[in-house]
C-alpha cells in the first residue's frame, strides 16, 4: 500500500487524539476514584453533613428530578383579576445529580418553579432546570462534577479543590469563555428590560422566559464584559464582575444597580449601574478591607448602600479550624451610601462609610431618606453567623438609622420577642421610599435545624414595629416567600396579595398559595394545585400580563415541555 503524505498526516492525528482521550479518559477515572475516597473518609467528620447528606433526603428541601409541564391545574377558590394574564415564578437549589461528598443548603443547581395565570382564571405550571454553564458539563458527564460549598470543609476541602484544578487544568470540565464563574443560577429572579433573569452571586445572571403555555425556556447566560473595556460592548447587561442574587431595580426611573464580590483577587467589590434599557453604563471598583460574603444591598433615591459584614474569606480555616473558609470576625460592620447622581454622572465616587457593632445582613427589607437628610434601613440581622451551619442562628428585624452628614449610625431591634423573621418583601414600587408594611416567613425552626418547618407568612407594621398579621397552613406544612402583587387599582399600601409556594413535610401536597394581603386571612383567596411536591427554594418573582407580553425570544435555548 501506497499513503499520501495527507493520509499519513491524518492517521497520525487520528492516533494522537485517541491516545489522548484515552489518557483523559484514565486521568478522568484516577480523580474520580481520589474524590470518592476523599469523601468515604470524611464523611462522618465534615461540619456541613447537617446541611448536606441530611438535605438529600430532608422532605423539604429533597430535590426532584423530573421536568414538569402541566396546562391544567386545579384551582380551589378563584385567581384574582388583577394576577391574570401573569406568571408566578420562584428559584431554588435542586441538585441535579448525587453529590460525592458533602452538600451545603447554597449548593444544588438552579430550578425555576412556575405557575402561569390563564385569563380564563385557570393555571399551568411548569418546572425546568436553568440550563447553566455547570449544568451542561455535568448533564453531560452524567454526575456531580464541580466544586461545590459543601467541599470546602477542613483539611479534606484542600485535597477536592486540587483535583477540581487539576480536572480543569487537564479540560476534563470543558473551559468556560467565562473563566470558571460556573455558578448555579439557583437563588433569585429579577425582571429587567423585558428579560427574566436567573441569579447567583457567583456568576453572571441567566435569561430566562415563560412561554405562553407556561413552559420554561433557558436563553443563556449574559455575555461577561471584558475587564480592560467594560463599556465598549453593547451586549445586554455585559458585567465587568459576576452579579448579586439582589440587585435594586429603581421603579421610578428603570435603572439597576448591581454589584459583584471577589474573594481572590482585589480589588474585592465592584459596583455597577445599568441603565432601563439594560446597557452598563458604569462599573466602578470599590475598595474594602478583606473578602467578604456580601449577599444583599439597598437603595434610596439618593443612595446606593452596601453592606461590609465581617463575615471574611479565609482559606486557612480549613487547615486550623477545620470548618468552611469564612468566619465571622470581631470588627464593626459598615455600610457604605454611594451617591446615585454621582454615578450617574460619572463623577468621582466618595463612599460615605458608618459602623454599627458586628453583625450579618443576608437580607435588607427597604431604605429611604428622611426630610433632615438621614436615611432609615430595615435589615434581618444576625447576631453572628456562622455558614457551615444554622442552627441556633435567628435573624432579627433590625431598624438602622444613618446620618451622612456626621458619619453616625445607630441601630434598634424592631421586635424585642419577635425572632426568627426573614425573606422580606415589600410592595415593589415603594422600593427605596417610605414603607408601611413589610412581609416576611417566620423562619425560626428552617434556621434552628433545616429538617423542620417554618409555618407561618407574617406581615409587619414598620412604622410601629408591630406583627399586625400571621397566616399558618397547618402543621408540617412549610411556607416559601411570600411575593406581594398589588391590585389593579390598589386603595392602600397593603391592597394586594401574596404569592407563596407551601409544602408538606410528607411530599404529598404542594400547592401555590393566594392570601389576602390586606385581611391576612387565614382562608387563602386560592389555592393552585401542584402536580407532584415542590421543594422549598429561595427567592421569587411575578411578572405582570404587561411583562409578560415584553419577553425578549432571543435565539434558541432549552424549554421543558414535558407532559
């Protein structure tokens, strides 16, 4: 036989690449038989097996598996006019595939829960795993493959983190344009510029869309802005820095303002300002300390607040303490109020820091400014926190009062018997100005130990500091955020409803629940029937007829349309 030179030159190619699969496909086992001895040896010693091993099979919070799209659900009661025409969603960690070794309550890949109101007062309802970067490698690989929370636990925590860079190193798990910002998209949901985006505090947000018959579509990821020239592209939303699980959409005026933390590499927080339209019109680092998980933010009309709680990064608590990498330290808290018009107007920005005694701020509930020029901030606020593990941590509403002009801040617990309250909302178009009422989930025992319920929706008077509501749902049932939506043509502050998905400790009933927001009764208005069990999640969203009808269909994506 004869070869040409080409035949040649492929043949050798060809041997190439098989040698190469072959030696990935050794190395690939090799990592694989390391980590599972790993966890085999540290199972019983690992801080976060209570919020891990425990979860896979917590009737709560065991993820599910199976896409749903159902057209027609049963409705007890009747769906209110003013909720036609929408849809109601809400995102959660659901880990798609058994973990190796531990789970934190953080990790678990992104699902979206959705209830689609007919204008014929019926409901679909549909489920879908956000199709993330992370997703995909490890749908493909058909196992957990990433680093998660969970693996960061002591001295074992060091030995998982050099295998996920090795199986990185040798692109086992495919490279990222991104970099390896391979978040979850699992905690909450905004609406912006007629998308629906997916959030995670680690990568970049998701866009997502409800299709008419309630299905659930993944568009992709948000293109990431280059570091060098991060408005020089006209890409939708094009970050400079990964972005908050909670960035404030001003309803005035349409514009967002977001912010992304480092724990490596300063500097270690970035803020941005994006306009209604959805372009980045400015992204300013920020400089602070130390590392720091900083999960929640606020705003007024003059204000941008951050938050610096000493809950700091440090990767040698793994080796000395034998815990996750971040831990509460003892110095003061600060928040820091950014002037919006400065940032607007490309001014240089002077961040006005105050101090409170340490504490930690998952969650803000609304902030304003005052006639005298102070600003007033509820918080939930945690004495301490620890983030291998919740139980006996309870958050507590908090009053903060900060004066820009003097630099002084102090700070008064709104509800001396009162712990326990969390997953704030307020009415969305009075974000960042006075509020009357705020409404939360009584969250003691989810907090306390995450295999027993919280049961309770309760509404706040902030201007007394009063529980002026509580709605249960019976014993063993436990409630998700409460969403308030208010009426076409409200009468008052609290003329609306909320939106809450509830289940039971028994996995046999989930269902959408409707409460009057006004009456806090204890009957719901309806309630919507969910197929199969609804784990308990996060952080959710409605989106109005009008919003809905704006959706941006960009290209293709991934849609569940499971019967």
């Amino acid at each position: 036989l004869v070869w040409t030179r080409h035949e040649m030159a492929t043949g050798m190619k060809v041997r190439e690449t098989s040698w190469r699969d072959a030696f990935l496909w050794m190395a690939g086992r090799v990592l694989d038989v390391m980590e599972a001895a790993l966890a085999w040896m540290r199972r019983w010693t690992s801080p976060a097996e209570v919020l891990g091993r425990n979860l896979l099979s917590n009737p709560y919070w065991k993820p599910i598996h199976e896409e749903v799209h159902a057209m027609q659900l049963q409705v007890v009661g009747e769906i209110p006019a003013c909720l036609r025409g929408g849809a109601y969603l809400r995102n959660g960690p659901n880990a798609a595939h058994q973990p190796v070794a531990s789970m934190h309550l953080f990790d678990g890949d992104g699902m979206v829960h959705a209830v689609r109101f007919h204008e014929d007062g019926g409901a679909a309802y549909a489920n879908h795993f956000v199709r993330t970067e992370r997703w995909k490698v490890e749908a493909n690989a058909g196992k957990a493959l990433l680093l998660k929370i969970g693996d960061l636990t002591g001295v074992w925590g060091l030995f998982v983190l050099a295998i996920n860079k090795a199986r990185h190193k040798l692109q086992i798990i495919p490279k990222c344009e991104r970099g390896e910002d391979l978040g979850t998209a699992n905690t909450s949901l905004i609406w912006h510029a007629t998308r629906v985006l997916a959030l995670h505090e680690g990568d970049v947000p998701y866009a997502i869309r409800v299709l008419c018959d309630g299905a659930l579509q993944t568009l992709g990821a948000l293109q990431k802005a280059a570091v060098e020239h991060p408005l020089a592209q006209d890409a939708f939303m094009a970050l400079p820095h990964v972005c908050t699980a909670h960035p404030k959409r001003d309803p005035r005026n349409g514009e967002l303002l977001t912010f992304g933390y480092r724990i490596k590499n300063k500097p270690f927080l970035e803020i941005s300002l994006v306009s209604k339209e959805g372009k980045t019109l400015r992204s300013v680092p920020v400089e602070i300390q130390e590392p720091v998980m900083m999960h929640d933010c606020a705003m007024t009309d003059k204000y941008f607040i951050l938050l610096d709680c000493p809950l700091v990064f440090d990767p040698k608590l793994m080796v000395t303490k034998g815990t996750l990498p971040f831990e509460m330290r003892s110095r003061n808290t600060r928040i820091g109020l950014v002037c919006r018009e400065a940032l607007r107007n490309g001014e240089e920005i002077e961040i006005k820091w105050m101090e409170l005694r340490p504490c930690f701020i998952f969650h803000t509930v609304n902030a304003w400014d005052t006639e005298d020029g102070s600003v007033v901030m509820f918080v939930c606020r945690f004495e301490t926190f620890n983030l291998g593990g919740f139980k006996g941590q309870l958050p507590q509403l908090f009053r903060f009062d900060l004066d820009p002009r003097t630099g002084s801040a102090s700070q008064k617990q709104c509800l001396q018997n009162d712990l326990g309250l969390d997953f704030p909302k307020v009415h969305d178009g009075l974000l960042g100005l006075p509020t009357q009422y705020a409404y939360f989930v009584r969250v003691g025992k989810l907090f306390a130990d995450p295999g027993e319920a919280s049961s309770t929706l309760v509404k706040v008077d902030l201007q007394c500091c009063q529980v002026v509501g509580e709605v249960g749902f019976g014993p063993g049932f436990m409630v998700g955020e409460g969403v308030f939506v208010p009426c076409s043509k409200p009468t008052s502050e609290d003329d609306g409803h909320l939106l809450s998905f509830i289940t039971d400790n028994e996995g046999k009933e989930s269902f959408l629940a409707v409460v009057d927001a006004h009456t806090m009764s204890e009957r719901p208005i309806a309630k919507v029937r969910i197929p199969h069990r609804v784990p308990m999640g996060f952080h959710g969203l409605y989106i109005t007829k009008e919003e809905f009808d704006l959706q941006k269909n960009e290209g293709g994506g991934s849609t569940t349309r499971i019967s």
